[in-house]
C-alpha cells in the first residue's frame, strides 16, 4: 500500500505539470469529439496523432493519447443520445434509452448522466488499475476461447430481452445480425463465404457501416416522411441536467456499470462493446420494473456508459502489466509506447515508474476534466436538437457519408451503408428492433471463433466448457439469467396451487 | 352514423394494409434464408475437431426460415404495433433522399466532395425543403465548406478530390 | 410538393449523366498527362504515401513509422512521407491498392512475408508479387519458439517427443492458417514427422495470451512480440529458427542445434508499385541505404530484436522471387493453395 501511495504522488506530481496537463485536456477534447462523429473511431485519430507527439515525452505523448480514448468513449454517446447515431459500437446501448429521453425533451438529463456515469466508473476502474492490476492481468489470461464462448454466448442470450414488444421480430433480427456476421473469412480455415469472390469483404460487413445505416440514415428517412416537421424535438425542453431523483435511481446502474465494464475490458479481446451491452442486459434482468427499459429509463443510460468507460480502464490492466494489447487503441498505445522505447511487459512498471503512475494520474485529471468539459456541454448540446431538423439532416447524412468513405478511403463502404439504411427502413415501418442486429452482428463472429477454437483444443469434444472452472461458472450464470423467470413463475404457480 | 362507419372501414383497411405488410416482410425474410441456406450447404459442414464454415451458416439459414415462417403464420391473427396509419404516400419524401445519396455515392469520386456535397445539399434544400435558392445556396456552400475544412483540413480525413485536384481547393 | 420531388430528382438525374459523361473523358486525359510529366531529377516533388497493411501499432506499422520518422528527422528526404494504412483481407486491400497504382513513384509500401503469401493466395488476377518493384530488404526478423516459463517442455526434444506420443497431443497457437507462425510451425512438423493441434487466433495479439493462460502448448512468434513477457520471466524461449544463435540472446538454442533443420526469418522491406521510372527506384535504394546506417535506425532494430539486413533492389527482387517460390511449395502442401 505505501508502494503505491508514493507511487500515486509521485504521478499527479508528473500529471500536474502544466505540459502534462494541456495534454490531457487536448486528448480529452478530440477524442470526445471524434467519439461523436460516427465513423471515425478513437483507433484512427490515435493513429492520426502519434507522429505529432514524437518529439515530446513519452509521458506527456501518452497521456494524450489516453485522454483520446476515454474522451472518444464518452463522446460517443453524445450522438447516441441526441440523433440515434451511435458514434461507435460501445454507443449503441445507449441509443436505446438516451434517444428516448432526448425525444421526451430530457436530453440535457440523458447527456449529464451518461458524463457522471462515465466519470464515476473511470475513476473507479483507474483506482482498480491502480491497485489489482498485476493480479488482475494474471487472472485474466486464464480467460481461454471457452470462457470467452461462455461470457459472448451470455451476451447473445441477454439480446432476447431487448425484443421489445413482438419476441419473434427481436429473434428475426438478432439472427439476421448473425448472418451477415457470417460474411468475410471464416475464422477456421480463412475460407471466403458469402463475399461474392471480392476482397472487400474478406474482413466481413464492417460494423460501423451497418450501425450508421441502419440506425442513422433510416432514422432520418423516417423522420422526413411528414414534411410538416420542422423541429427535431417538438414540446419544452426540461432540465438541463440529471434530477436526484435519476441520480439516486442509478446507484445500482453505477456499481454493476463500473464493475461488470473493468472486468469485462480487463479481458483482452473483449472491450467496451461487450461491456455495455452486458451492462445493459444485467441492469435491465436486475431492475424492479424491465418494462421502462427501451422507453426512456435513465438506468439504461447510466448502466451502459459507465460500463464502456469503465471498459477503457480495464483494458489498460493487460497493456501495463503484461505489454498485452486488448484492443486496437490499446495496440496502437503499445505501439506508440515501443517506439519511444519503452519495453512493455511485466517489468514495465517497475522499470518505469514515473511512466506509469504519471499516466494513472493523469487517468484520474482525465476523468474530472471531462466531467467537468461535459456536464455545461450537456446544455449546450441538447439545444442543438432545437435547430431546423431541414438543415439538420442533410448534415447527418453527410457525417454518415464521410464517416463511411473514411473507412477504407472508397466508394464501395458508401454504398454498403445506404444499403442498410434502406434495410434499417423497412425495418422500422415493419416494428423490427435494430439492436439486437448490430448486437448479434459484433457477438456472432466472436462466438464463432471462440467455440471452433475451444473444439480444437478439447480434440472436438464439448466437456471442455463443463470441465474448465471459469467457464462452467459462466455458463451456470448463463442458465440462471436465462430460465430465472421461468422458475420463477413455476415456483409461484407451484406455491398457488399448494396454497389453495 | 356515416362517418363513423366510414372511420372504422378506413381503420380495417390500414389494419389490413398492416398485415399484409408484414406477411410480405416475412416471405422476404424466408426468401433470403432460402439463398443464405443454399449458399452454406455448399461450404463444408464440419471440420475434424469442430464446425466447419458451413455450420454456422446452415444451422442460422434453418433458424431464419423457420422464425420467418412462424412470423409469416403469426401475422395473420395480430395487427402488431408499429406505424399506425401507412400510406404509400410517406415513401416519397425518403425515396427521394435515397436517390439522391444514390446518385451522390455515384458520382462522387468523380466530382471530388466539395462539388458532390454542395449539389446534394443544395438540392435538397430547394426541392424538398422548399428553401428559396439564394438561401439555399448560402447553406449549402457553408455546410460542404465547413465539413471539407473539419475533415480534410483539422482532421486529415482523406476526401475524394475528383477531377479538380488542380485546382487550388 | 409532388412537383418538387419530380424536378429534383430530374434535375440530379439529368446532372450525373451529364457529368459522369464529361468527367469520364477529362479522367482519361488527366491520367495520360501525369504520366507524360514523369519526374526527372528533381523527384520527389509531391508528398509520399507509405501504404501499411495493418492497423496502427502491429510490426509493419511500427516499421513504416520508424522509417518515415527517420527519414524526415534526418531531413533526407525532402517531401513529407505519410504512412496510410490500410488493413483488410490479410493485406489484400492494401496490396491491391498498391499494384494498381502502376508506376506512380508516390506510392510505397512495407514489405514483409505477408506480402508473397497474400499474392499467392488471394492476388489472382489483380497482382502477384511481380506487380512490385523491390526498393530495399531493410531487416530480417527471427522466429523463435516459445512456451511458459513453468512449462513441462524445457527444450524442442521435450516438444516433440510429447507430440510424438500422439498425433495432435501438442498444441500450437498462432495466426491465421498460412501466416508466418503457422508456417514456421508446418515446417518443424515436416522435419521431425509430427502433428501439432494448431489453435488459429484471429490477430496477433490474441496468442500470447493464449499462451500465458496455459490454453495452448507453445506458440511460434517474432522475438519483438514476447521480449517483455520473457524478460518478466513469464515466457521462455526454447529455440530459434535461424543459422546462429540471436545476440541478444545468446542462451537460446538454434532449431538446427537441436536437431530440427528449419530456418526462418521474416523480411522486412520497401517496395514500390512496379514500373516506376529507374531514377526514382536508384533514389529510394540510396537513401534508403544511407538510414540505415543511423543511430536511430539501429536503435530500432534493437529495441525490436531485429537482425540487420540491408538489401540493394535487385538483390531485394532476387530474393523476393526465391521467396515466392518456396512459400508457394510449402503452402500448397499445407492445403493454403490448390
């Protein structure tokens, strides 16, 4: 413990060093903007940095280059919540709820929780990081393909609950996401399936496109069908900010968001997306009254952003204590932190101690800096909704198209995505939820692979999933959440009838 | 007493109208999981320790015709929520969005953005929105101006240039 | 309100037909002029785009960065070098990009095994490895095999006398099927006559990992990859596939030493789309040559556990032909090609 309170001081002494500081405010700054412009993601603006911060401290370098990251985490959800565009997968929870709110007017309320959600578990996952991050990293390797087929299989199961009103159109889209997650190679042999022989879709439907076209080009198509419209958010707006009441209602929101998000993040492979939608599942199976949930909870904000950021600080565990990346921005971290020289790997922070603790530190400046950049933002960003949605949404449109050309620098991802927007349509006139589409769309392939992988190492026999401790956990915590209504109503009926 | 009748056989014919909609939904789904079962059979079923690629695919195109059938039986009996009232009418307005991305995504490697960018805007400020051109062309020159000086400038986010790389812009 | 929507949807109509008409033409003529204009002495006179396969931070990455970094500290190179990557389809996007950009000298691209492999597998008609122009070999990277630190396997004999027990008893993590570990790892079972269970893991970053947690026996990696886990004491390596034994380690055992005659090293290098005109070529090879010879530039290579190995172009395309060769005999015996 006096190791790391020294530590710990040593590092706000770095954080606070005026440099150190405007570093972090600029990372902070971009990635919350580049969180909310849907299709460029924190990976890329990561990579348009590095070469500017190679002639600084490596320090000073990371500690924006952190800030990015987090920054994008939060700033993704401005977008959720304010258009229905999710600005990155880990946002997409979020636009389920934070939406709803901002069309009852409440969009300062949805916006100022997801900023003190995120700030309450990043800070909380920096204490953890801070503290259980050696132990942390070793257990987390343990996680082998059959615990990550248990916990992604577990994500699938949690998608049934987002059906909405009609159970049978939520399956319909949850295994439409499945398919089109089967296109590209196919994670066993590297064979093409259903690419039609062209290598743009070796890697498969990307993500982001399907995300922007089904939620944001179709939200706009449905929104200028009544071309009396004129305002986005018609009715007052009311509070700026979160009431105590929503404070108080996502105390729950806030512990499972920070907990479930670092655990999940600390996985390495698994990220701030999984996080969320777990996050959101759990706090929707957990809650007293589900059917709010979809319609405007402020739960299902608070839950799914704080698990996200949460997510970012995991996710620095196996970075720093094993040199192991556990995402593409924590790769690019790792690859930014070999070329100032540094060596990551177990050794590194007792070989660089000032290094670590002086991003850790900032990781905590970070946190605040962004709380406080955000909760007036929240304001400010909410009244935009009461600009002419007609210039609005050619606007939107444009993001999207941007967003998609970026991708890959062509065309092709531009028509991709103005085909799912014509799909995202149709489903909404037809009342088919988008979620669980682009949920089972990121979870698909992941499962996959995870189970050919787990097969291939138990010799083709399926007691590996039983036999492994982690991983039978995990699917006994699958079952329960699963079948627990069920029971549930047995135990009572079973107690009626005993009782009359 | 005639209006009334009239409002509740305006009201079946929409209800109708619904469930058709949603029996043609479902035969499309049941369509594609027909293709999508057709195209995995082909890929090999199992591997020597675990699934094959194909087994994904045929086990997901088998669930994706059975639920489309199920939804296609199911939509007989309940007219499920959704849009209430559905007129044909309301696709035109986002018909003609979408062909204007169409026609934008088409030329857009040729014109460069700034040029594709403004026509769209443009455009559908004037036809759609019913904006008086001057106006119009104001926006539409501050909205591509302001995101090529985002993207291409701030944020190094290569655009398309089109034939006009010579030119100065 | 129906009139509006006709005219505008006439207006964009009658606008793309006209202008995909014209433009298609103007394209033609600017394409014949830019390559009338080829530069002469005075290259490079616009700005260079250093093409990555991969997304930032993976080997390939760093390797362009470094050297784009490099080039432009030492200011010997005149223009700014972007690096743009490109990743998808195992290299395929950028490799296509790069091949059709025939003979444009504003082009470049790292090279490494990855390149012949995709060419052969997924090139097809679009490009091979004949669609490049071979600028400089810049450093050739090991391979060596590694386990956990507390392993039961102490050495290669343990390893294959395990594997020896039972077809599949051993298991291999690493890449997709036809990458380098998996390769390297074809290559010993060819040598010694076993099967090891080979555990595919989509990117690379995903198999110490694996290997740490104890879900596979061993993996084949580059020495760059497991430096601080094996510093750290978590990871041990047991052997390397090269003719002598690697400075930094000069602990570790070769695979020949052990008996097990497979060598292997990943190269590292820069190409350029092929025909590009010669000055432009004999430039890179020059300056390409001169940074390697900087402080910096060695730097990298030992913070990356690379071997240098400067190769001038022609030796560089000799070498990449041998390349192609062999990776497309072992990969067809791998069942990677028909």
């Amino acid at each position: 413990m006096p190791d790391v309170l020294t530590g710990l001081l040593n590092g706000f002494g770095i954080a606070v060093q005026p440099m150190n500081l405007l570093m972090a405010l600029l990372g902070c700054f971009f990635g919350t903007l580049v969180g909310a412009l849907p299709g460029i993601g924190p990976s890329a603006t990561i990579a348009i940095l590095l070469p500017v911060t190679f002639g600084m401290d490596p320090t000073s370098a990371i500690i924006m280059l952190a800030g990015i990251y987090y920054g994008a985490t939060y700033g993704g959800s401005i977008t959720s919540i304010l258009m229905n565009i999710p600005g990155d997968p880990s946002a997409v929870m979020s636009t389920l709820d934070g939406y709803k709110l901002a069309q009852q007017g409440r969009a300062g309320a949805a916006l100022g929780m997801a900023a003190i959600s995120s700030f309450i578990a990043g800070t909380f996952s920096v204490v953890a990081l801070m503290l259980i991050a050696p132990p942390m990293a070793d257990f987390a390797v343990r996680f082998g393909p059959p615990e990550y087929f248990g916990i992604i299989f577990l994500g699938l199961t949690l998608i049934v609950y987002l059906g909405g009103r009609s159970v049978i159109k939520g399956l319909v889209s949850g295994v439409m996401g499945l398919v089109i997650g089967t296109v590209g190679v196919d994670p066993m042999q590297g064979f093409g399936r259903y690419d039609f022989g062209s290598v743009r879709l070796a890697d498969g439907v990307p993500f982001i496109v399907v995300a922007m076209g089904l939620f944001a080009i179709a939200e706009v198509l449905v929104n200028i069908e009544n071309p009396l419209k004129t305002e986005f958010i018609s009715g007052k707006l009311s509070g700026l900010l979160p009431t105590r009441k929503d404070l108080a209602d996502s105390r729950g929101a806030f512990l499972r968001g920070s907990l479930i998000g670092f655990f999940v993040g600390v996985l390495p492979g698994a990220g701030a997306t999984i996080a969320s939608f777990l996050a959101y599942g759990i706090e929707k199976r957990v809650s007293k009254s589900p059917e709010r949930f979809g319609n405007g909870a402020i739960e299902g904000v608070a839950a799914p952003e704080g698990a996200n950021n949460a997510a970012t600080g995991g996710a620095m565990v196996p970075l720093f204590a094993l040199g192991i990346p556990g995402s593409s921005s924590t790769a690019i971290l790792l690859g930014g932190m070999i070329m100032y020289g540094m060596r990551p790997g177990p050794l590194l922070i007792s070989q660089n101690p000032d290094f670590f603790w002086g991003v850790v530190a900032s990781m905590y400046i970070g946190n605040v800096m962004l709380l406080v950049m955000n909760l007036p933002l929240a304001g400010v960003f909410a009244r935009l909704t009461r600009a002419p949605y007609s210039v609005l949404y050619p606007m939107i449109l444009l993001f999207v198209l941007i967003g998609a050309f970026s991708l890959n620098n062509s065309v092709f991802e531009v028509w991709l995505v103005l085909l799912f927007g014509v799909v995202g349509y149709a489903m909404r006139k037809l009342d088919y939820p988008l979620a669980p589409l682009v949920l089972a769309l990121v979870l698909g392939p992941m499962a996959e692979k995870a189970l050919s992988q787990s097969l291939t190492m138990s010799h083709g026999s399926m007691a590996i999933f039983v036999s492994r401790p982690i991983s039978a956990v995990i699917l006994v915590l699958t079952f329960v959440m699963l079948f627990s209504p069920l029971f549930k109503k047995m135990w009572a009926s079973r107690r009626a009838s005993a009782g009359a | 007493m005639v209006g009334l009748r009239l409002i509740i056989s305006v009201l079946r014919m929409a209800g109708d109208k619904l469930a058709k909609a949603e029996k043609i939904a479902a035969l499309t789904v049941s369509l594609f999981a027909l293709c999508y079962l057709l195209g995995g059979s082909k890929l090999q079923f199992l591997e020597e320790f675990g699934p094959g690629p194909g087994f994904f695919p045929v086990l997901l195109g088998i669930t994706l015709l059975a639920l489309s059938v199920a939804h296609f039986l199911s939509a007989e009996k309940s007219v499920s929520g959704g849009s209430g009232d559905f007129h044909p009418r309301q696709l035109l307005r986002p018909a003609a969005v979408m062909v204007a991305l169409c026609l934008s995504a088409f030329v857009l490697e040729f014109l460069g953005f700034l040029i594709t960018v403004f026509l769209l805007v443009f455009l559908v400020l004037v036809f759609l929105e019913r904006y008086r051109a001057p106006v119009s062309a104001l926006l539409a020159i501050c909205i591509s101006g302001g995101f090529y000086l985002l993207f291409e400038t701030w944020l190094k986010v290569p655009l398309p240039q089109g034939f006009l790389i010579n030119m100065p812009f | 309100m129906k009139k509006g929507i006709g005219l505008f949807m006439a207006c964009m109509l009658a606008f793309s037909v006209m202008v995909t008409g014209g433009c298609q033409s103007k394209g033609a003529q600017e394409s014949a002029g830019a390559k009338d204009k080829a530069p002469a002495s005075k290259y490079p006179e616009k700005p260079i785009e250093l093409v990555v396969h991969t997304k930032p931070g993976a080997g390939a990455d760093i390797l362009a960065r470094t050297v784009s970094d490099i080039l432009s500290k030492e200011k010997m190179v005149a223009q700014p070098i972007t690096v743009a990557n490109k990743s998808g389809g195992s290299g395929a996007v950028a490799f296509s990009y790069v091949a059709e950009k025939k003979s444009d000298p504003y082009v470049l691209l790292a090279a490494q095994p990855t390149l012949v492999t995709t060419s052969l597998k997924s090139g097809g008609s679009n490009f091979s490895i004949k669609s490049f122009a071979p600028l400089a070999g810049l450093a050739a990277d090991e391979s060596v095999v590694v386990v956990k630190a507390d392993s039961k396997y102490k050495n290669m004999e343990d390893l294959i006398s395990a594997a020896k027990k039972a077809p599949k008893a051993v298991s291999q993590g690493g890449g997709a099927i036809g990458a380098s570990d998996s390769i390297v790892g074809h290559l010993i079972q060819k040598a010694t006559g076993v099967t090891f269970n080979y555990v595919s893991f989509g990117t690379g970053g995903e198999v110490p990992p694996a290997l740490l947690g104890g879900n596979v026996d061993f993996i084949v990696a580059n020495p760059a990859e497991v430096k601080g886990l094996v510093e750290g004491k978590k990871l041990r390596i047991i052997g390397v596939a090269a003719d002598k034994r690697m400075e930094g380690a000069p602990d570790v055992p070769t695979l020949k030493e052990q008996g097990i005659n497979v060598v292997y090293q990943s190269f590292r290098g820069i190409v350029a789309p092929a025909g590009i005109p010669a000055d432009a070529a004999a430039y890179w090879e020059g300056v390409l040559e001169k940074m390697t010879k900087t402080e910096a530039w060695k730097k990298y290579l030992k913070d990356n556990s690379l071997t240098p190995s400067f190769m001038k172009s022609a030796d560089f395309g000799k070498y990449l032909e041998e390349q192609a060769k062999i990776y497309e005999a072992v990969m067809k015996e791998m069942g990677q090609l028909k």
